[in-house]
C-alpha cells in the first residue's frame, strides 16, 4: 500500500504539466524541437525558473529565500532561451504550428515545462523529499478503505 500512495504522487508530479499530443502534427513537431533542442542544464534551469516564479505566491513567498537577483537572471536566462529556441533552434516549426493553432506555443511549452520538472524528478533526493508524507498517512485507515 505504501508503495502504492509513492508511486500515485510520483504520477501525480510529473503530470502537473501534462502535454498531450495535439491532434495537429505541427504543434507535436513544434514541441519535439523545442524539447530537442534543450540540454540537462537547461532543462534544470528551467525547473529553477518555474519554483522562481511558483515561490512568488504571497503563500509560499515566506518559504522562498530567493533575492530579486536570482529572479531577475532566472528570468533573464529564460528570456533568452526561449527567444533562441523559436527563433534559431525551431523557426519553421514555429510558423507552420501558429498557421494552424494559434495556441501552439503556449501548448508545445506544456511539453517543455514538464521536461523541465522531469529533469528535477529524476533526482533521488528529490524523489523522497517528495515521498516522505507517507509516514504521516493512515495506512490502516486507506486499506480499510480499499478492501471494502
């Protein structure tokens, strides 16, 4: 059962971002050069943009010790990789998704963000920082639950 809630939480976290395949190839062609064309330490810089940006909730912000610094090149960094991205990495796949959804940066960065948080997931510390609440779950309470 423990096994079960870490697995569900581990599915839960890489899917908070979740890409789906469009039904238009060019947007799927857009996303794959744009995922292509990133390295780890980009896809790790993106992940520390998107905690950056997520700490910035009046509700977490207490929690975060980042400086306006770190923000400021976090965002910067970003800025410029995705301006490299469209422009030099994934040009024409870019004109041919927007010719047919105009949506289809904005879906083909769904992709990207979750390679993104893949990127951070794929580390074991993060992995148990992320299973450890199971030491605090009714174990007992959720196989009375299941067996009913």
């Amino acid at each position: 059962m423990k096994h079960i809630i870490k697995i569900s939480v581990l599915f839960f976290t890489l899917n908070v971002t979740s890409y789906s395949y469009s039904a238009q190839p060019e947007t799927d062609a857009l996303a794959g050069c744009l995922v292509d064309s990133l390295n780890g330490k980009e896809r790790k810089m993106l992940a520390k943009w998107i905690f950056l940006s997520m700490s910035s909730h009046p509700d977490i912000k207490p929690y975060a010790n980042a400086t306006e610094e770190d923000i400021d090149g976090s965002d910067r960094f970003v800025g410029e990789l995705i301006t490299r991205l469209l422009t030099e990495n994934c040009p024409e796949q870019l004109k041919a998704a927007i010719k047919v959804n105009p949506q289809a940066i904005e879906k083909s960065f769904e992709l990207v963000g979750q390679v993104a948080m893949q990127e951070l997931m794929n580390n074991q510390e993060t992995v148990q920082a992320l299973t450890k609440y199971v030491q605090y779950t009714d174990q007992q309470k959720l196989q009375k639950l299941l067996s009913e």
